[in-house]
DNA sequence: AATGCCTATGTCAACGATGACATTGTACGC
DNA sequence: GCGTACAATGTCATCGTTGACATAGGCATT
C-alpha cells in the first residue's frame, strides 16, 4: 500500500481544497484563503493555486462553505405576486448582479400573511444571507419585524417618498412624474386625470401626491385634477393573481369612471402601464382616439407598453442599477451609504403625444 | 458545574437536531429520521419529535443536509432570456411546486454560449439538484452534454413533436393550433396566414407544421396559406433582450409581408402572443380593424394578450401543472413515468371572433 | 429454545471548508 | 543583537446532519 496520502475516494467526483493544495504544495488552508480573496497570500502562492485550481476544476463546495462560515451565498427575491410587469427586469436584474457577486438568487413567492403565519418557518428555511423586497411588501413593517427577529438583513425596493426606516433602494419617482406633468401641459392639457395604484403603497402615495403637486405649481385649476382610486387588493398570491389578471379591467374602469365627470380630462396619468393599458383598451372600445381625443401616460416602461398601439408614454425606473445596487447593499452591506435617488426616464411615445402617429 | 449535556453555545441561536432529540428524549438520529419523512418510526415517537420541533421551532440546516447527504435541496430554472411573456407564470408554477416539496427555486439566466464557454464552473457552481431547461435552450445538445458531463438532472420544457432525447415535460400544441384552426374556418376565413416564431425552436416547427396539416385537411388552398419567419434569433441574452423589446415590432413587419401577397390572409395565427400583439398594433396603425379586416390569434394566453384591445384569441398551455410535473420529475426521477401531453386550451376572445365586440 | 427476521432506535464518523490559534521567517528599530 | 511586528502559512477542531453499521427487543418459524 501506498503511504503517500492519495485523495480518498470521495462520493462526489469533485476536487476539494485539500486536492488543490496537494498539487500547488501547499495546505487546503491556503487555498481556502485563496478562494475568499484573503490578503497576505505570497504572489507566487497565489499563482500555483489558481493553476492547481484550474487544473482540477475546483469549484469550493457551497455546503461545507456554508455549514462552516454561516452564511449560504445566495440571496432572496421576497415578493407577494410575481406580474409580467416589470418581474422579468427585475429579475434579471438580480439574477446578473448575483452573478457577478457570486450568489445564487432564491425566488420566493409569499404573500405578508403567509410571512407572518409561519415567520420562523418560512423566514429561517428560506436559508438566505438577504432577502430583496418588492414594493408589494415595502409596507410591511410586521414583516420587517419579522426579518430583524431571525436576523435576515434585507433591502426594500421603494421610491423616493418612502420614509420607512432601514436599507431602501430608492427611485426618484416623483421627478419623474414632474416631467410628464409639464410634457401633457406642454402639450396644451389643461383637464388632467390619475388612476391610482394599489391603495397602501408608498409608490401609490408618491405618484398621486406628485402629479397633484406638479400640476398646481404648473397652473392647473383644483377642479381640474381628477383623482379615482382602484378596489383594494388583497395581498394573498391568489387575489393577487386574479387580480393581476383583471388589473388592466380596473384601469377601464377607472377611466370610464373619469370621463364620467362633468369636465372630463384630456390627460390621464396611471400609476402602472397595466393600469394604462387597460385605460387604452377601453378608450378604444369606446371608439375614442389615443392621443387624439384623451392622452393616456403610465409607469414603469414595461415591454408589453411599447408593444401596444399606440405606444405608451411612460416613466422608466432603472430597475437594473437599482436591483444592482440592492444586491450591493446585501452583500457588501449598508453602513455609512448614503441614500441615492436613482433617476427615472420620461419617455414620450404615441400615446400622448400626437406627432408619433399622424392619424390614418 | 452541570453534568446534563446542556447544549453548547451555538454560533446561531437556532436548534439542532440533538436539541430536539434531547427534548423529545430520542437521539438526534431519529430526529433526523423524522425530518426525511423515513418510515418506521413509532407513532409515540413520531408525535413527541414533531412536538419537540414545534417548540424549539427548529429547523434544519440546509448546509448540513447538503453537506452530509450531498443533495442541494434546490432547483434551478435555467434560461437563456427572462422576457415578460410567460416567465411569470413559469415562475410562478415553478415557485409553487419548489415550495410544497419544500425545494428553493434558483434563477439562472444563461446563454447557452456562457453555459459552453464554462460548463465546468457554471453548471458545477450552480449546486442544485436538477435543473428545468426553458424553450430557447430545448435544442441545444452540446448543453445537454455538458449538464449529463457534471450528472446534473434536467428536464426540459416542450412541445410534444419535440424528437429530444432525455426527459421533457410536453405540451400539445398541435391539438391546441388545430382546434384554431377550425375556430378561424368556422367563421369562415379562407385565406390563412403564420408568423412564424424564432427559427430552430421545436415549438416553432410544431406550431407552422400543425398549422399547415390541419388547415389542409380542413380544405384550405395550399396557395393560400402563407408563412413568414422572422428574422434569426440569437441566444446571447444581450441580443434576446434587444430582441425581446422589438419582437413585437418583428411581428408587424410580418403582418406587413402578409398583407402584401397577392391575395392577402384574412385570418393570422402568429407563433406567440407577443408576435401577434405587434401584428395587432401594425394593423391598428394601417387602420385595419381587428377582427373585421383581419382575424389575428397568437399563441401562450399571456396576461398581456388578454389586456390589449382587442383580447387575443389564444393557446393556453397549463404552465402551472407542467412546472409542477416538472418539478416532480426532478424530485422524484422520471424513471418509468409515460410521456403525458398536456393538453392546452383554445381561449376566443376578440382579436378573431366579431361576436364579442360589436364595432362601435 | 434456537434461529432468523424485522422494527425501532442508537453510536460514530464523516461530508469539505474555515475560525481560532500556532508557527515560521523576515525586516525593522533601537 | 534582541525584541517586536507583521507577513505567510500550517494545524486542528468544528459547523449540523446523515450514511454505515450496530443493537435491543418482539414475533414467527422450525
């Protein structure tokens, strides 16, 4: 028998540390510090064990990584509904920052009642080092109690308005708004209506308080600003669903219900393009022009709005920086940053503004 | 000092399996037993383990587990573009059938040239246990290779003409495009045209083959039953996201080539709803009505189809089941399982049928 | 009664990386 | 020339669970 000691047979075919340092000549210690960037490693050192490394494929084993160092190397995107809004930028906006930090992203579907029915269950299995928290939840604060007490750190997505405490990646929604407030006006718009979002968002609060903001300062008549909310939505993954699927239905409605009024409005702002998609749709039906008869504008620059005819005008967050730096935030840690508004994009499309679409 | 073996101080406050064995009085073996559901296990015992768990609110750690027993505990959907079609669904089933088999969803966007440039690193670091392969990477052996190379298990999402080897959930499309098919004759239409969707997809050649056999049998002109294409799609996810945003533009050009033939198709069966959506806007903006010049039907009953005016006639495969069917292949192998079609479901909504919009 | 078999449970070590701590070597200051 | 400091690396035990194997008791079979 050999007494030199071979590797043993190990079940996966995998190299370990231990293999690595063997072929460089130093001990798996070592190159444990190689893999975590540790400083003080000689240049020469360095260099053989990545060869090594390279040489057997080492890829660390994420469990042994974890079960040791307490911590899972992946993060988790939390969120009560996944929608086709604007998920899939979302996502993969996460998807390639955790990429390139070297972490896995975890989806996780669960509504604030679910979070709160099993908090140690749920919030402990989800075996995460943060958890990413979309707007649905962002005024959860027994949730957020929740995380803090099994010592989850997290980043709430949220705009601007949002006074909530702790880490927040912020959009600076109210900007935007300001800019399509004077695009409409520019536009001649003088009777102005808003379809509000989900009732209990911060980002509802901020982009209703705006536009009304907005067009005061710009002139507007009181009497002229016309404001009609949505029914309340359930948070449950189910409602939430369903909802997802009749969101655009309460857009038409909401709209119908504006150009009820007695001096109907010649612009409508809506809290999400779905919400505006859904006021084009029915516009349509109704057989009135967009943007001939009414100028429709929504938020979020979601694909399917530029799909549409005609398309949306809308407000672009840059949801990948932001979700970049929200996974900045988990994984480096906020202490000491400063909260930054990420910029939002006015963009003008058909549905406002008629030069886009000289009408057939 | 205490003789009891009191636990000793614990890096996280969380509770082991020998904390809840010592509580229930068992060893911690049995506790572990319990935890993996295996059988004979004394009912007594099985009570006063799941009681002691409760209390202690243990749970376990997924490091250790994986460590130990060298399963991941997760699953991964792997893809080469996120796009807002019908990901969400597909994330949302997935999210599900993870969660009630108590599995963590990862999400990995990946061409299939990253997937090839690195297999080793990428596939092995991605530490899961299977692997749910979407569409755009269906027809990609080399992939397929590599993932048998590193013994990941995989399943792939498909249309059942799919050929592939290897394990696959499977939709019907064909039954799906025939009954429109009959849909479209029954109200008449004798002119057909397809907007075919990204070439070298199986569901692509699925979806223009059915067509055409079905429209032929039902007594259609070959002459006139017309096919475009629209132009290659690259994998990279760079180019897709591009893509993904100009897709509907994609297929409006080829509503444009349509309408351009000799005798132009009155009904159109575009290879996804987010084609025939931009067929819709296309027409809209020629000033054509949908349905009443043209019939225009897509194909995944997107949310989106059903919001734009007017609401799609469309396909709907059940994503829901088949990602849980997915899911479960993964969990708990495909050995002898019989290949099953899903069968999916012919939504008529407006954009084919004059019935449900009167024309104002 | 001895044998075998099965059920229910326990003991022990090991999965692979890393925290805590130890050790060597080298440079620097006085 | 000796102490101190720090850089570079090694040793060892450990994270929490489970695979391999052992054991104790019960029941049936011969």
């Amino acid at each position: 028998m050999s007494s030199d000691p071979l590797p043993k047979a190990r079940r996966t075919g995998k190299a370990t540390v231990h293999d690595v340092g063997r072929l460089a000549g130093v001990s798996g210690r070592t190159v444990s510090r190689v893999i975590n960037g540790e400083p003080s490693i000689s240049p020469g050192t360095l260099e053989r064990v990545k060869a090594a490394m390279a040489t057997l494929e080492f890829e660390p084993n994420m469990a042994a990584r974890s079960l040791r160092s307490a911590r899972s190397f992946s993060l988790c995107l939390l969120t009560a509904h996944i929608s086709n809004f604007y998920y899939a930028e979302v996502i993969r906006g996460l998807s390639r920052a955790c990429s390139a930090r070297d972490r896995r992203l975890i989806i996780q579907e669960c509504s604030i009642q679910q979070a709160m029915r099993a908090p140690a269950g749920l919030l402990k299995s989800l075996n995460t080092d943060g958890c990413v928290l979309l707007p649905p939840l962002c005024d959860a604060a027994p949730l957020l109690d929740a995380l803090d007490d099994v010592g989850l750190s997290y980043v709430r997505i949220a705009p601007a308005a949002d006074p909530g405490r702790s880490p927040a990646v912020f959009s600076d929604d109210e900007a935007g708004v300001r800019d399509l407030v004077r695009h409409l006006w520019d536009l001649g718009h003088r009777r102005f209506g808003h379809i509000a979002g989900p009732p209990g968002h911060y980002a509802t609060l901020a982009r209703s308080r705006s536009f009304t903001a907005s067009l005061l300062e710009a002139g507007a008549e009181p009497a002229d600003i016309a404001e009609v909310g949505m029914r309340s939505v359930d948070d449950s993954p189910e409602e939430s669903r369903r909802l997802g699927r009749t969101l655009a239905y309460a857009g038409g409605l909401a709209l119908d219900s504006l150009l009820a009024r007695p001096r109907p409005p010649t612009a409508i702002f809506a809290f999400s393009d779905e919400l505006a998609i859904g006021a084009v749709a029915r516009a349509q039906h109704l057989g009135l022009s967009v943007p001939g008869d009414i100028a429709i504008a929504g938020f979020d620059d979601s694909d399917i709005g530029a799909m549409i005819h005609p398309a949306l005008t809308t407000i672009r967050p840059p949801l990948a920086k932001m979700m970049d730096e929200a996974v900045d935030r988990l994984v480096a840690g906020s202490a000491g940053r400063p909260i930054f508004r990420h910029p939002v994009e006015l963009r003008v499309g058909p549905s406002t503004d008629p030069r886009f679409h000289p009408e057939p």
